[in-house]
C-alpha cells in the first residue's frame, strides 16, 4: 500500500484502514479470534497500518483482539477507536460525549487495548446534549496528558464540525483531524455539505461501509437471495429497485474489466477525493484479499463518469442554485483563480 497524510496533521496512514468491527463473535457477520488474526497479518503483510475499532464493537472484544494482534509491535499501528455510545444501559453516564464518559471511556480503551496511547480517538457521534467546550477542552486535555494523539468525528453534521473546529482553532485548542462518515455509491448526499467541507477544510475522511452492506457486491442481485434474506441482511441500508440497478452497473462494469464489484465500488470510493480512506470491514479471508486487490488498478474516467451517472443524486439548495446562476453572477468577464 501507499500512504497518504491524514488530514491536519502529518500521521502517515495506509490508503485502506481495517475496520475491525467483525472482530470477535456474537453475531452472523463478525469472526472468530483465528479467523481475525489471518485477515489482520494478511492486512499487515500488505503494508497496512491504520486499524478502526471501538469501544462498543462486540462489547470491548473487538479491542481486546486488535490488542493481541499489535502487541508485538504497537508503534507501528495507527490504532484508532471511538467513545460515545453507552456501554452500561443502568448507567445514565455510560454514554455521551461528555467529559465524564470521555475519561472513563478512554481509560477503559486503554486497559483493553493493553497499550498506553491512542494514536486517534473518534468521537463515535454528534451528542447535541454535550457543550462544545466541554467536548472539545476535555479532548485536547486528552491530548496533553498523552492518552491520545489525535482527535476526529464520526457521523456528525458539516456545520457542526466546522463550527466546534473554529472554536478550538480561537482556544488553542487541538482540532478534530478527521472525519468519519459513511459513504459509497448507495450513499452520497455526503457530497451535499460534508465533502466539501472536510476538503475546504482539510479533514482526512474515513468512509465506512464502501460496499453499502454488502449490497455493491451484488450478491442481492442474484435469484437465489430471497426479498425476506435481503432485507435480514442489509444491515444498515435498503435493498430497492433502485439500489439494486446501481449495483447491477458496478457488476456489468466488474465483469468488463475482470475485477470484482467490490474493488470496483471501493475504487469509485478512493478515487472520488484524494482524501477518503475507505474502511474494509471483511468477515472472512477471501473478501479481505479481494477487497485489498483494488488498490492494484484504478478506473478510468470514462468508467467514473458511467458509475457517477447511474448513482447521481440531486445536491439540493444552495448547491444546485449557486452552480445554476455562477456565470449570471460573472458577467462576461472570466475570473482568473
């Protein structure tokens, strides 16, 4: 793999982060410990360095199994993990971005990762409950005592996050590096405030679920998966008419070019903005290794433009008003940037 800078800051890490949230068993889509540590060394072994976990994944065994596979060489990694939803249901300050569950969750994290810093602390999720000064002093409190090295956000509105980093910025405060966010042909209203803010801004963008649930592979496109075993399936997004026409272009295109859909939607993903690092969050062996297989090709243009048309959204008011009236605005006169 190559690197690339991640947003504020000079971190290096790699151009795919392993998602880690099927580490650990429990549940029909996650792994067992042997399974996990062959997906994480075959991850290392291709030049991997930045892991994506959380407190919550599989109720801190996601994290207690990223600490066994890094121990030997903890320094290497970007370890990234998240704080924010409540761990404890009978606890009302289990959960939240306050600093009360800000300290107790990263000391746990801690214990459970078995390591003495986080190389990126994710708050998991906007918490509207919690004052901005309150979230943002008490991480870069984190920050100084050395717990944390970075600080991003997950799954949080763009004036929200440009309105907490601009008060950080006048403190002297540290600021969120990056941004967290789920994002892939099914889902691109992204593309509305959050991608251009991350870029105006320069905040790396992690994107979680490239492959949208899996639908992207086009496994729901088959006869075989029964209307009853899609909607089971699909987690986190919904199998419909049109979701499944935007999937059956990812596999004609697949099947053009000899690649899988996935590398095919994972590269649609990584080639949208040189900031996106998207996170392969595979269940077994053979789905890890072809994921990594993208990053040996890329699209052309041509192709791009065939997978932007079959998903285009509309980007709503102001954006599509303000590209409609720009050369009214200009005159004859071009500007010159």
């Amino acid at each position: 793999m190559k690197y690339k800078i991640f947003g504020k800051s000079g971190l290096r890490v790699s151009e795919l982060s392993l998602g880690a949230m099927t580490f650990g068993e429990g549940v029909e889509w996650s792994s067992d410990k042997e399974t996990c540590k062959k997906m994480f060394d075959i991850y290392t072994d291709a030049g991997g360095n930045f892991i994506d976990t959380a407190n919550v994944y599989r109720g801190g065994d996601s994290e207690k199994l990223v600490a066994d596979f890094i121990y030997n060489n903890r320094d290497y990694y970007v370890l990234a993990t998240k704080y924010v939803f409540n761990m404890n249901p009978k606890d009302p300050n289990s959960g939240g971005s306050h600093r009360k569950n800000m300290v107790q969750s990263v000391e746990k994290s801690l214990k459970r990762l078995n390591t003495d810093y986080i190389d990126l602390y994710w708050v998991h999720r906007y918490d509207p409950n919690t004052p901005d000064e309150e979230l943002m002093r008490g991480l870069d409190d984190l920050i100084r005592q050395g717990k944390i090295l970075y600080v991003g956000i997950s799954d949080a509105p763009a004036w929200w996050v440009s309105q907490v980093n601009v008060l950080a910025e006048l403190k002297c405060w540290s600021q969120f590096i990056g941004l967290q966010i789920e994002y892939n042909l099914l889902e691109r209203t992204i593309e509305r405030e959050l991608l251009p803010m991350a870029e105006h801004f320069g905040l790396g963008l992690a994107a979680w679920s490239p492959l949208a649930s899996g639908i992207l592979t086009g496994k729901y496109n088959k006869k075989e998966a029964s209307e009853n075993k899609r909607l089971d399936t699909a987690k986190f997004k919904e199998v419909s008419k049109e979701n499944l026409e935007i999937a059956a272009t990812v596999v004609d295109m697949a099947n053009e070019t000899g690649k899988s859909p996935a590398q095919i939607a994972l590269n649609w993903v990584r080639q949208k903005s040189k900031l996106v690092v998207p996170i392969i969050g595979a269940r077994t062996i053979e789905q890890l290794q072809d994921n990594i297989g993208c990053l040996e090709f890329e699209l052309s243009e041509e192709q791009m433009k065939k997978l932007n048309d079959a998903s285009e959204i509309d980007l709503g008011f102001p954006t599509t008003f303000l590209n409609r009236t720009y050369d009214f605005m200009m005159g004859e006169k071009e500007i010159i940037k």
